[in-house]
C-alpha cells in the first residue's frame, strides 16, 4: 500500500508561552526547556474536531487529481478529542465530501492512533473491501484542556491532518509502505492514570507525566529497532524520524537511543505544541516535498493508555 | 471466521418506567407504547464502560476453555460513551487480562459499533495479523443522559458485551461468519443533528428523532436483505434476526418490511432499554444456546451519525 498524499490544517490563533507565564507564571525559558514548545495553535470559536478534519481533507483531495473523490472507499477517523462521538470525525468527513454506502469509522488509541487507522486501511485492503481510503487524525485538545493546569495546560495545540492511501501506487513519489507495527501496553507501568481524559470529569490530566516519559522513549526507540530489524535495515538505512510529536526532549531521548543525528528528526512541537493523534502525520505533510526517491522514513508513536508503533515507509 | 463465545454484563440496578414517571410526568402506558421499554439497568457509582467492559471480558474468557485469555492477539474495544478516551476501553481490558504486545483500538461508529469492530478483526484476519480477538462492546449512557429531557431521557440502559472470535473453528458450536456489511451514512438524512453526544456540551441528545427512525428502518431492511441476496439466501433461510436494540417499533418495522414474523427476533429492549453498541451482542449472548445446529442468524444495526451494517452467521 501506499500513502499518495497528505495535508494538514492548522488553526490560525497562535498561543505562545507568554500567555502561559501571565496566566501561571511559566516562564517561557521553562516551558522551552522542559518542553521545547514555544508556541501552539487554537482552535477558533465554531472550529473542533470534525471541521478541522474536514478542512484537512478538503486541502488533500484539492492536491491529488489522481485521487478523485469519488474513489473513496473506506473513511478512517482518529481523536481522542471527539467533538461528537455519534457523529463522529469520520462521519463528518464522509458527509463533508458525499461519498456515500462505504465502510466509515472513528478510531481512538490515544496519541499512537494514526498508526492503528492506517493499519485498519491496510486490514480492509488484504480483505478486498477497500482500495482507496482517507485517513484523518485531528485534535481539539485546546476543548478538553484546563490552561490553568500548571503541569501540562501549556503543552496541548490543536491540528488535524488527512492521508490519502491507495492500494496499488498512484504515482512515482507515493510512500511505499514496507511494514507496520501497532501494539496496546495497557498493561504497563501506570498506563492507568499516567494521562487520561475522562469527557464526564472533563479535562486531560497528566498526573504522571514521568511515566509516561520513560515509557514513550522506551517504546519509541525499542519499536523503531524492530520494525527495523525485521526488514533487516538498520538506523543508517533511515533518512528520517518521525517520532509522536510530544516533547522535544522524547524525541531526543529516542535519538540518543537509536544514536540518530537531530538534524534526520522531523520536528514540529516548537510551532504547535503536542497535537497528539495529528502531531505525526502533520509532520509528515510538512516534510513530504523533502522526502527524496530511495529515502526510507519511520514514524514512530507512543498514546497514552498505552500504546505504540512504527511504520516503515520508503520513497 | 467464527464466533466462539459471547458474554455479556449488566449493572445491578433496575430502573422502571415509574422513575420517569415521577421525575417527567411520562407514564407507563406511554413509554410502553412508543419504545417498548419497561426498565433499563444503571450502572453503579464506580462503574463505567471500562469497568463493564472488564466485566463482561472476564464472564466470556470463563466460559471458553478453548480459547485462553494468553491466546487473545487483538483487542477491539468499541464505546460512544466513553469513560476515558486516552486509556480506551479496550486499553483497560488489555491491563485486566494481562496480554501485551498486541494490537489494541477503541472505535465508534455509533450503535453500529459491533459490526466495525468484527470487521476490523476480519481485516486483521485476513493480513495474518491475528487469529485470535476480542471483541468488546460497553456502553455507559446514563453517564452522559439528562433524566430529564423528555423527549429521550427515558430511552437509554447500560450494558456491555464481550464476544470471542476465532479466525478458525474452534468448536463445533461456533458461529461462522458467512459475510459482513458496514458502511457510513454521514451524508443522508439529518445525520449531522439527529443525535448527538458532545461531550464538551454534555449529553446524548435526539432532537431529530423521527428522522433516525425512518433511516434506521429503512436500512436495517436494505441492508439485511443486501447480505441475503449476495449469498443467495432469502428470509425464509434466517431463524432469528437481531437487530440494533434501540426501539420495539423499529425492531417491528424492519420485521414488516421483511415479511419475518415476530418471533424470529431476538429482543431485549423492554428490559434493557437501548444499550447503544451492546445491544446486539447482548442479545446475541442471552440467545446463543437457542441457535440450533445449521440455522442462521442476522445481525443488523444502524447508528446515529449515520451508519449501518448487517452479519450473517451460520451455527
């Protein structure tokens, strides 16, 4: 399978750390160092999930003649914000570009789901029932946020991002995708409280921010190895690393673990903060046009709850 | 594929029609005569989808010695009440049941969940990434319902289902899965409004009711009647038909419109009230031991946003 184009959509309001320091006395130094975060998007009054997901895919068709609209056939949706969860992402989006009677669905696995989406195109391709799906991932976390939390108010943005994927190739510049890991780690460490969002209680909380910080380097790296491993490449036969965009100072941890140079990391979190489930797959629209031919990228996630994967793809 | 075993979980508490009598003026007579419910159980202060969810795994993983808990290698959760969106219901019955390292997702595509998810497994099926799955189906409505909105507080019970499927035969009694629909319908009707749950704005809503009545049973029929014809069987060749448990005279109007008589569905709605996603598996749980040897059973559901879908099994 391929990945045939991607686009994002990013909110215009930009919120930088100054606000975070009148708000709650953070100062921008600190939230940089922690974080690495100097600014993040919000989402407009009126805006949430399902319309930045459909102005996501609105701007992916728009840059994909070869995709027509009409050749959808399987709509994949991922939030952990949901603005609805009746209608859903997916269904929005389904509505949004009039394709009618083919399988539609939302999807969540925390911060790790675009992988799971993609991996549920790739299971709807080996059973025949699809040939040309959309996937979309978009986050509202600024709707579920509390900015006053002192702890991790300042680290939320919010974004959307849609992929065009194609069974057969489409074009010479498609992604190829040479293999795909997605695994739950429910059962891990404090995958339980470490970082939740209870829609009743309202807000996401990350009481346990350290937990998940060693188990989202861990899991990164250790994923990123294997997918690797299997395909018998090593680190030096990847040009770039997309890890889950959370915090600059994870992806640096998984750098080191893999003995990666920064400069093959592709980074977005300075600009827009952590956007969860999008945070990936907008980086990779971002980075499409400097992919060159031959060049291998993995994308890596880590979701709270737990969860993780790696995808192995190749220009 | 098959079906090995499914077991469901309802919360202890019973609530009457008499409860929505005192708070609403509603009676009796008048909820019996438009929806067909009686009672409807409540989940406990404690209890939510995870909770139920859990419940519901650990009944089905005791009733199937052939199908070990360590056996299980995907974990399909499906909810559109969502106790916690990051650590998903089916990331909570990963840590319940202690099996790592294997694909894990929570989905919604409404009440028409059950069937996304069997399809999600097929998908996986058929790429060999699995054998073995869990399916699990948990909805917590009373969480997100308004008593006191008296045009659709009173509809709404909790309950979960956990279902075992098996990419080949374990047992003679299985259920072989002889073909599956799902598709969206985001784009008909009133889709977009008909029944909501924001969850930022709380509550599950149906201010267009009538509208997703004539939807679902218009497609509960087509769709039925579509997996029927493609495997050249007719109604006749159906003993029971479940369909989605959301309304006695829906349940009575695809009936109609396939010339099945009464006793050919399979109902719990009158004590259940609509359990969302679970209804379907719930009652496919309480009727299980009455599918004899060579009959066959459709599953049909249809869910606000829209979506539909129908399965056909054969014992």
């Amino acid at each position: 399978m391929y990945i045939h184009q991607v686009a994002a959509y990013l909110p215009a309001q930009v919120i930088t750390n100054e606000h975070f320091t009148r708000l709650n006395g953070l100062s921008h130094e600190w939230i940089i160092e922690r974080t690495g975060i100097r600014e993040r998007r919000k989402a407009a009054p009126g805006e949430n999930t399902n319309t930045m997901a459909v102005e996501a895919t609105e701007r992916v068709l728009a840059q994909a003649p070869l995709f027509p609209t009409a050749a959808v056939d399987l709509i994949v949706g991922a939030t952990y914000t949901p603005h609805d969860t009746i209608y859903t992402v997916a269904h929005a989006v389904q509505r949004a570009i009039g394709v009618t009677d083919i399988p539609v669905v939302s999807i969540s696995s925390a911060c790790s789901s675009l992988l799971n989406a993609i991996e549920i195109v790739e299971g709807y391709f080996a059973m025949g029932k699809a040939t040309r799906a959309l996937v979309v991932v978009s986050e509202h976390n600024t709707a579920y946020n509390n900015e006053n939390d002192t702890v991790a108010g300042h680290l939320w943005g919010d974004g959307a991002s849609a992929l065009l994927i194609s069974k057969e190739r489409l074009a010479p510049t498609d992604l190829r995708m040479l293999d795909l890991i997605t695994a739950g780690a429910g059962g891990i460490g404090k995958a339980d409280v470490a970082v939740t969002l209870k829609p009743v209680e309202k807000g996401i909380v990350m009481p346990h921010g350290k937990d998940v910080f060693i188990h989202a380097c861990q899991y990164m790296a250790s994923v990123t190895r294997k997918v690797l491993e299997r395909n018998h490449l090593s680190v030096a036969d990847v040009s770039w690393l997309i890890p889950h965009q959370a915090n600059l100072r994870i992806t640096r941890n998984v750098l080191q673990s893999l003995e990666m140079p920064e400069e093959r990391a592709v980074s977005n979190i300075d600009r827009l903060g952590n956007t969860g489930c999008a945070g990936a797959a907008i980086a990779l629209a971002e980075q499409l046009d400097q992919i060159q031919t031959g060049e291998r990228v993995v994308i890596t996630v880590f979701g709270g709850g737990y969860s993780y994967g790696a995808m192995l793809l190749e220009r």
